[in-house]
C-alpha cells in the first residue's frame, strides 16, 4: 500500500490525472457520455438545454484541459488523503501540502497536454509535408 507520496508516485499519478481528463476530453470511448452531457455532432447535451450561470460554468470546466485538470488533481489528492497517505491530514501543514500537491499535478499533467499538442502538431506537419 501507499503510505508516502514519492516523486515515482508523484509521476505515476500525473499521468493519471493526465488520462482520465483526456478521456473525457477526447477519447472515442466516452463520447457517449460526455455528448449526453455537454452535446455534440448537432445535439444539445444536458448543460446546454436551459443553461443558467451554473450549467454555463459547468460547461466551460467539463470542456477545458486545465480547468478539468485543477479539479481532477484535486479529487486524486483529496482521494490518496482519505486513505491515509502521509503527510495529508487535516492539520494546517496537511492541508497545505495537499493543495500544493494537486496544483503540481494539474501543473504537471498540463505539461503532458502541451507536449501531446507539440508532437501531433509535427506528426501533422510530417504528413502534410509527404504529399
């Protein structure tokens, strides 16, 4: 069991939170889904049917990288914090340190995002420049 966070955990849990945002941003397996709820191909998902303020701003944090990233950092910290991992507990120093974890992870995984973004943009231009 994970008792400390350790920088190869750190790095298997940022590209963790890397994929489980690009799922739902991209993946062909949660288009279901994520078209029932935020819409696509000319149908108006959930949070676009009478969207107010929240659903408006539930939309723009379920279809950006880095908003989905933050949250989903967040809920891995806060997920490892509840089952015990040292040195997550409640008190100042704690809590701190958790917050700090995550925000690296979003940092991290954000990274991971940019560097997927750069190696399709030359996989792009490879292909463009054979024809």
């Amino acid at each position: 069991m994970l008792s400390q966070m350790t920088p190869m955990w750190f790095f298997i849990l940022s590209f963790a939170v890397y994929r489980v945002v690009r799922l739902w941003l991209a993946d062909t397996i949660t288009e279901p889904l994520r078209s029932r709820v935020i819409g696509g191909e000319g149908r108006a998902g959930w949070l676009l049917t009478n969207p107010g303020a929240f659903k408006l701003w539930l939309m723009d944090l379920l279809t950006c990288q880095w908003c989905l990233g933050i949250w989903v950092s967040f809920a891995a910290v806060g997920a490892l914090a509840l089952s015990g991992l040292e040195p997550y507990d409640w008190s100042p120093l704690g809590v701190t340190l958790a917050v700090v974890t995550a925000l690296a992870l979003a940092a991290v995984q954000s990274f991971w995002h940019l560097v997927e973004d750069v190696v399709l943009a030359v996989l792009t231009l490879l292909e463009n420049g054979e024809d």
